[in-house]
C-alpha cells in the first residue's frame, strides 16, 4: 500500500490551512483590495499650527523603510487597510511618506532633500553605510533615516448594512525616525512616535474623508519630530536653527510690548499654551529656550506648559540662565538687569 497518499493530503491540508491563516492575517486577500484611495499629502497651517523655523542645516531624508506587518506578509508598498476593510493607494506608503517628511520640513523652514535610493550596506545597526552617504552627497549635514511602523487606516459604518449610518474612520501613524550627523556618522537624537484616531462623518465620499485623516495624523507625527528634534540639533550645531518670530501672532521680539499686547483679552494665550515675557536691562539680549534662539529682548512668546531652560546672552555681559515653569493659560514675567563684564 502506497503511503504518498496521506502526505500528500497533509500537504495540501497545510497549504489549505495557510491560505486561510493569511486571509484571517491580513483581512481581504490583496487580490480582493478594494478601488485605490488618493492620498495627497499638502503641507499646510490649516490643518496644525506649527513653527516656523530658518535654519541654515541641510535635511537628506532617506527613502523609509516598510516595516509594517501586513507588507512583510503580503510585499505590496500600497496596502493601506486592515482587518476586514483592505484598501491600496496610488503610490507606494514608502513613497508618500517620506516625501510628506521633505515635504513637511521645507514648508517649516528647514530644508530637506529626497533621498530616492539608500547605499545598498543601509543598516540601523551600522554606520559605514553613512560615509557612502556622504561621499554622494557632500552637501548635506544631517542624514534622516526612518522606519514605517504603521501607516493605514479602516472605514467602516455605524449602520448594521453597508453605506447607512454614519462613516468610522480609524487611523494608525507610527514612525521611528533617527536623525544622523553627516560629518561623523553619529546619532543625533531619534524616537518613536505615533498617533491614532477615530472620527465620524457624515460625509457621502467617507474613504477621502478617512485618507485626508490618515495625512493629518502623519502631519502631527512630522511636526511631532520637528519640534522635538530642534533643541538636540541647536547642541550639535550652535546657532544653526532660529525660530521665527513671525509663526506665532503671540511673538514680540525686539521691540518694546505695548498695554494690548499684555492685555490677554485683546492678546489672548492659545489653548495649550503658557506665555513667558522676558525683559533685560539694557534690551536686545539674545533669548534661547531649550537651547533654541528665538529672537532678542524684550520677547513675549508662546510655549508648550513644562519647564523649559532660558537662556540669555549679550556681548559685553554676563550671560544668565534660569530654569522657567511655564503654567498653561498664564503669562509669567522674566526680569533681569544684565551684569556687565569688567
């Protein structure tokens, strides 16, 4: 009696039982994702107020890795869905993110340049792949190279048939983002960030509605990176990153402030934020916060609630250096009669 018959049978029973193990994984097989979602990924104030920054350090923002599950087990660059809701976009995740980091950067003032095609010796865990780096491009001073954790999001509706009720929308971005000194090949400062939502609407086209959540969210994550990463980057580089005074309407610097800038009704504190006033005798004293310049004395600005490190300097005079405890909602005043050096 012939035994290939029962191994046979195995065989085909475990093939069976991972074709349906994937189906179970990654929800509707690729072959059955749904039309393409468009993503356009615009840069802009509307959607989150950032800073503005003018920086004289050049960003090369190397092509993401995907490291997203769902790729590794399917290898399609534009599968965007999950669970039972699978969905592919018209370009490449990799692509479209990355390109939405460049984007990002240069509308804040700090310019960035795609990298379309890292060294083929490209590793986390080593660094000579960054001397190649900069051998092809000489021009850049930091190296940004990140990784695609999560980027997709799920619609589905409210009502118990398709269509009806209201459209839900969840969305998952998540990035682990290092950036690199070009010159040494050392890390700089790099984490993970993420952000994740869920909304409703109303709306009759609920896939761009979720589409144009999903690129609010990586905006927040990208804005998330630039304002976390400027106060390590100003260590590295002194000098190299200034904050523009002009991005928050709150922002005197250099001039005196007059009674309706103090008045928090006719200048009232955005949601969020505590107001720190800084004043020298004499004026005109550089303040640095969290080692970021900001503009000179006298200087009325925004910031996030916390304790933040105030430096201020003036040639010819001491410089002075104060821990500040910024509260949300309040304005705290910062006097000092500068020391002059003998």
């Amino acid at each position: 009696m012939s035994t290939h018959g029962p191994v046979l049978s195995k065989t085909r029973l475990m093939r069976l039982l991972f074709g349906a193990l994937m189906i179970i994984a990654i929800g509707t097989p690729i072959g059955c994702a749904q039309a393409p979602v468009k993503l356009e990924y615009r840069p802009s104030a509307g959607m989150t107020k950032p800073h503005q920054y003018a920086s004289s350090l050049r960003f090369g923002v190397v092509l993401f890795k995907d490291d997203r599950a769902s790729t590794l087990m399917t290898g399609d660059r534009q599968y965007i869905g999950w669970g039972t809701n699978t969905y592919r976009t018209d370009s490449d995740v990799d692509l479209h993110v990355t390109k939405a980091f460049v984007d990002q950067f240069n509308y804040l003032g700090l310019k960035s340049t795609l990298i379309h095609h890292p060294p083929a010796d490209f590793s986390f865990q080593t660094n000579g792949w960054v001397q190649t780096l900069r051998s092809r491009f000489p021009n850049v001073d930091v190296f940004i190279v990140g990784r695609i954790m999560n980027y997709q999001f799920q619609s589905s509706h409210t009502g118990y048939i398709e269509g009806t009720g209201s459209a839900i929308s969840k969305d998952q971005v998540e990035l682990d983002v290092y950036f690199i000194n070009a010159q040494t090949g050392h890390p700089i400062w790099g984490t993970r960030i993420h952000e994740r939502s869920m909304t409703k609407s109303q709306h009759s086209k609920p896939l761009e509605v979720a589409a144009e959540r999903l690129d609010r969210d990586l905006q927040k994550v990208i804005l998330g990176y630039a304002d976390r990463s400027v106060g390590h980057l100003a260590k590295v580089f002194p000098g190299s990153i200034q904050v523009e005074a002009s991005a928050n309407p709150a922002t005197v610097s250099g001039k005196t402030l007059s009674a309706d800038q103090y008045n928090l009704q006719k200048n009232p504190i955005p949601a969020g934020k505590g107001r720190l006033v800084v004043t020298t005798t004499p004026s005109g004293a550089k303040v640095y916060i969290d080692n970021v310049f900001y503009g000179v004395t006298p200087m009325m600005l925004d910031l996030d609630p916390g304790v933040h490190l105030l430096k201020v300097k003036m040639n010819q005079y001491h410089t002075s250096r104060d821990k500040i405890g910024i509260l949300g909602g309040t304005m705290t005043p910062w006097q000092e009669d500068l020391q002059k050096k003998f």
